[in-house]
C-alpha cells in the first residue's frame, strides 16, 4: 500500500506524487539531463585536426597515402576522421556486423 500524506492546503489525505505534481516539482523522468560535458584537451585538438583536414580538402591540397589528391568528399572524411582519432578525439567507429 502506498504511503499517505496530508495535503497542506486542502488537509485532505493524499499520495506523495500527487502532492509533488501540485506544487510544480518534476518527477525524475521529467527532469532534463543538466550534465555539461567540458571537452579535454585532446578532444579539442582532434576536433581542430578534422577541420584542418577538411580545410585541405576544400582547397585542394588533401592527398592519400599513397599521394594522389583527394577528390572524393566521403574520402576527405574519413582520411579526417581517422587523422582525429590519432590525436586523441573520441569519434566512436561505424558499426557493423564484424565489429
């Protein structure tokens, strides 16, 4: 059985979630995360290192591994995202089936 509570307006007996949706209080579902996430340093610097990439990219100057220029604008992507990795930026990888 639920607990029971006097209502301090009305006196009359009630539950304790109703008493809190009267009063305006959010109940925990209601609540919004609030939580700020302050990158670290490295995050910083990889996200910084994707867009120099992307930079290279939009001029022209992007080039492989194997030194051919990049033309391919999923291609600069991933050749950014991977260089981020590297530094330290938490990119998660895509997901599939092996992994």
């Amino acid at each position: 059985m639920a607990r029971m509570f006097i209502h301090p307006v009305t006196g009359e007996m009630t539950r304790y979630p109703e008493l809190r949706r009267e009063q305006g209080v959010a109940s925990p579902r209601q609540r919004k995360d609030t939580r700020v996430h302050n990158p670290t340093p490295k995050e910083l610097k990889g996200k910084a290192k994707i867009g120099m990439v992307m930079k290279e990219f939009k001029k022209g100057t992007l080039r492989s591994g194997s030194g051919k220029k990049v033309i391919n604008p999923a291609q600069a992507k991933a050749i950014a995202l991977a260089e981020g990795r590297k530094v330290g930026a938490k990119i998660p990888y895509k997901g599939g089936k092996n992994r």
